[in-house]
C-alpha cells in the first residue's frame, strides 16, 4: 500500500477517534476565540502557541495519566502515549518554556480551573460542558 494512503487513513482515524470521544475545548469568553482548527489545537497544546490573540498568556489544565481527557488527547492529537505527552510538558515547565499547568481530573474541577485564570483552556466532556457558566464557551474546531 502507498505511504500517502497508510497517512491519509490515520489522519482520517484520528478525527474519527476525536468525534466519537465527546470532548470538547472550553476557555474563557474573555479568550475572545472564536474557533481553533486542529493545527492550532496541537500548537496550544504543544506550547507552540504561547498566547492567545487578546494578550492572555496559555495556561493548560491538564490531568493525570488515568484521566480520560488526557488519556484522549495524547494519542489524538500528538500520537504518543499520556505519560509520554505529560513527561514533554513537565520538561517545558522546568526549562521555563511553558507556564506550569493546572491539574484536573474531571470535568467540575477542569471548568473551575478555567473560571479561576485569564487565558486557561482545557477539555471537558460534551456532558460536563452543557451548562457551563456564562463567563465560560466551548472553542469550535474545524
């Protein structure tokens, strides 16, 4: 089989596999954005993009190996196992790259980790994130 259609069909799998997760990118509405493609969802997440449009510098929430967000976003979004995506992060965190995260394993704590700072974003399932506060909005991706 082709190179380029073994690629094409993991890439197809993994928006499939994003889907059918339930999960859903939340921020504040002072973030001011209006929607993030897949590419900007990898960069934010990968500490490639450092601020958001408004100033407000990234923070992440992320959670422990065993929760499901992050068992979810490392093999969606970067193809690596959690341990391996939050073994990266705790590097950029100690060479000063990248502002420490939040910790959150569910869905409560992961929204009031977002209320609580400018700039915070983090995954929720689509369950946690029908009534979210108003200071609160779900990002759309394309």
């Amino acid at each position: 089989m082709p190179r380029g259609l073994i690629t094409a069909g993991l890439v197809v799998a993994m928006l499939a596999r994003s889907a059918d997760a339930g999960f859903v990118l939340v921020t504040r509405v002072d973030t001011k954005v209006a929607k993030l493609s897949k590419d900007a969802i990898k960069a934010v997440f990968s500490n490639r993009t450092k601020t958001w449009s408004n100033g407000d510098t990234v923070v992440l929430v992320v959670g422990s190996e065993d929760s499901p967000a992050m068992q979810w976003l490392a093999p969606t979004f970067f193809n690596v196992s959690t341990k391996t995506y939050l073994t990266k992060v705790k590097q950029d965190v100690f060479k000063g790259d990248m502002r420490h995260p939040l910790f959150a394993d569910d869905d409560a704590t992961t929204l009031k980790r977002i209320e609580s700072t400018a700039g915070v974003v983090g995954w929720v399932t689509e369950a946690g994130a029908k009534k979210l506060p108003r200071d609160l909005a779900v990002v759309p991706s394309d």
